[in-house]
C-alpha cells in the first residue's frame, strides 16, 4: 500500500494534466482517458518505492552490528542500499 492515499494521488494527477495543458506541452484529446493513465503511473511509482523503502530498511536492520535509525551511518546506508536496489531494478 502507497504512502499517498488515493485522493493524493488524484491531486498529483490532475497538477501534472494541468500543468501539460497550460504550458502547451502535449495535446489532449482525451483528458479523461490522460487522467487516468497518470493516476495509475503515479501510483505504481510510489508503490514501487514503497517497497525500496521495505527492502533497504530490512537489508540495515539485518546486518550483523546495530545501526540506530536516524543516525548518520543509518542515512548513508540507506541512501546506498536505496541506490543499489533502484539500478537493479531499474530496466525491470
């Protein structure tokens, strides 16, 4: 489950429609249809770091020494492990 809820993920959809039309970026013959389409692409990109988020704090709280969330080390390993996990799934 996304971080964001359903009506977040609307809103984001409708700025980002929106911003298409009035900065003249794409034409849209069917909004309704582009609307929805951004909704789900949107969704399924917060889903997906939802589960990078899952991973990595699952790869740091397995490591054989204890590294308390929120401390420098556990921000540096996270960014890391975050990084690594995107580019292996990046062509996924």
């Amino acid at each position: 489950m996304s971080r964001l809820s359903e009506s977040r993920i609307s809103h984001l959809a409708h700025l980002v429609v929106s911003g298409l039309k009035r900065d003249d970026l794409a034409e849209l013959p069917n909004e309704g249809r582009v609307l929805s389409e951004t909704k789900r692409v949107l969704h399924e990109f917060f889903e997906r770091e939802d589960q990078f988020d899952e991973l990595v704090r699952q790869k740091i709280q397995s490591l054989s020494r204890h590294v308390p969330p929120g401390s420098r080390e556990w921000d540096v390993l996270y960014r890391k492990y975050l990084e690594d996990e995107m580019r292996r799934h990046k062509n996924k």
